[in-house]
C-alpha cells in the first residue's frame, strides 16, 4: 500500500503526519526500531525521503556522495538519545526524487538542495536546528547557513574545505586522488553511461580505494549504497550535483566571497587525518577565510568518518551540538 506523504515548500510548512507508515525497506534493520520514514514534497515532483529518529531539540543530518541517509546508522543511537535526528536522502541520490537537470543546472545547485532540506524540517515543525554533515551533504550544509542563517542554529562540517577553495587550489595530487570530481562534470551522458553499465562496481572503485577501503562498512550499509546507485535516475542525479557545484555553486560563492559575507553561527570543522582533504588543503585555514567563530581539527580516519571512526567523531561533537541546550 502506497503510505501518505506531507507537503512543504517553506518553513511554515504543516507539519508531517507522526502516523505515517510505509512497506519495510532493505536498510530498516540498521536503525532502531522507533525510527519513521517520511516523504515531503518540496517542489512541485521533488520529494524528499527521510528517516526521523528519538526526542529532543532537532538535528539535521547530511550524507555525502555516493552515499545515502545510511551513513549515520552507527552515531545514531547516541545523537537520537538527545536530539530529534532527522536524516534525509539528498535530491538525486538514495529514495528522493532525481529530477532531469536544468541546462544550467540550477536545480542541483546547493542552494535549491538546501532549500529542500529547510523545507524538510518546516514540515516537521523546525525553524531553527543544528545541523551535522558530510562531504556533498557538508556543501549542501554550508550554503544553507549562508542562506538561512536564523535556521540553521550550529554547524558542525565533516571532511571538507569550502568548495571555491579546493577548485581554486587545485593540484595534480588532488586531481589524481578525487578523479570522480572531474569525471562526473562531463557532459551528459557520458559519466551517466559509464556509472549505469556497473553501478555496484562505481561504488566499489570510489569507495573502496580510500584509506580505510571496505573495512569501513557494515555488509549491510554496503549492499544498501549500491542497491541506491542502481535506480534509475541516480547516476543523473550525481552527475548534475557535480556539475552545478563545479558551475552556479561556484558563482554562489564568489558572490558572498565579493560582499566579504562570513557565517555567524558556531561552526566545527573535523576531517580524516588519513585523508586527501587533510593532504591537500589546509581546512581549518579555509574554513576560517569564510566563517567567524571556526574551531576544530582531524580525526584518526580517512574520509568516511561516519563510519570510520563514529566514537571518536562522537567524542568530538558531541559537546559542541549539545551546548546551550
């Protein structure tokens, strides 16, 4: 049976029904069993899956590529201990929708991605949270708080420089390391071809070539991020967020970099010691060329912190999402 879904194109969305059900899902075993799934429409044929998780003041949590709202699954149980944990599919990837790109490809701008996700939040009723994110869903993050800063109340960034510095510092090193940045902004259909003929192996070779390979991930977590890339549509789906970030998210960015504009709210900054972020860029430095009040520092991991290292990220941020409440 097809379940209900909320609709929300703003904050002052109406909130999503507490009652919602839907048939079981092949990760449901890796998330308490209070956890709900929801689907919000954001715009017209943009819905947003999402999963919702324990009490208390909400938090925001972002995956990356070519990952799903599954990276969480193993910080989930002591965040959701504290906060409201709401933990969404970004457009084009997972369970959300993977609308055709625009021809500037405009709709997978970071700042239509974190519109979704501020409507997302409206629905369930929160117009100011803190959010938690990593890599793609990191960028995504970091626009939403440039965007909406009365929304988005701390942040706290996992395993990234700001987008404009790593494609204005970048070297052969980083090139050779993140191949996929510049294979997925070729033109259409191309890198869309290449990823549908083997989606299981695209996520073999971008994942398990990092510093921790495998290892990293439950079987479990895995199969999910490889059964996601296989939809239709979601080869598309990464292809145009690269593309926008590597074009009108840059346009973005030097826009605010020209009005000398710096986030104001808390921000925290962790990356994988072990990782290409740490080797060729200087986060902290960059992070604080664009934000006032940075801190943070590197975690004993590579890039897949969630999962890498979920303890230590713990450790590290969970006093500060928890201050002030």
């Amino acid at each position: 049976m097809s379940a209900p879904s909320s609709t929300a194109g703003s904050v002052g969305a109406s909130a999503f029904a507490a009652d919602f059900t839907v048939e079981p899902h092949p990760a449901d075993a890796l998330f308490p069993a209070s956890t709900r799934r929801l689907s919000v429409e954001t715009e017209p044929g943009v819905r947003i899956h999402a999963r919702v998780c324990g009490e208390g003041p909400p938090l925001l949590l972002i995956h990356g590529h070519p990952q799903t709202l599954v990276i969480w699954h193993r910080v989930l149980p002591e965040l959701a201990a504290r906060f409201t944990v709401v933990m969404p599919d970004l457009r084009g990837y997972g369970d959300s929708s993977k609308p055709k790109g625009d021809q500037d490809h405009g709709n997978y701008s970071k700042r239509r991605m974190a519109q979704d996700l501020i409507a997302v939040m409206g629905a369930l009723g929160h117009a100011r949270f803190r959010v938690l994110a990593h890599d793609r869903g990191a960028r995504v993050a970091h626009r939403m708080a440039a965007d909406h800063p009365t929304a988005v109340e701390r942040l706290a960034l996992l395993d990234i420089a700001p987008t404009l510095a790593m494609y204005e510092q970048t070297t052969e090193a980083f090139a050779r390391a993140y191949w996929h940045w510049f294979f997925l902004i070729q033109p259409e259909p191309m890198p869309e071809r290449l990823i549908e003929a083997d989606p299981a192996a695209y996520a073999l070779d971008v994942m398990g070539r990092r510093h921790a390979g495998l290892s990293a991930f439950d079987p479990r977590a895995f199969a999910e991020y490889q059964r996601a890339l296989a939809l239709p549509g979601t080869a598309h789906g990464m292809c145009e967020d690269y593309r926008a970030a590597a074009g009108v998210d840059l346009a973005h960015d030097r826009a605010d970099r020209d009005v000398g504009a710096k986030l104001a709210m808390p921000l925290r900054v962790y990356w994988g010691a072990q990782g290409v972020v740490a080797k060729c860029f200087e986060p902290l430095k960059e992070w604080q060329r664009v934000a006032a009040d940075v801190d943070g520092g590197p975690l004993p991991c590579g890039h897949y912190i969630p999962e890498e290292a979920p303890d230590e990220l713990l450790a590290a941020v969970m006093p500060f999402l928890i201050e002030g409440l």
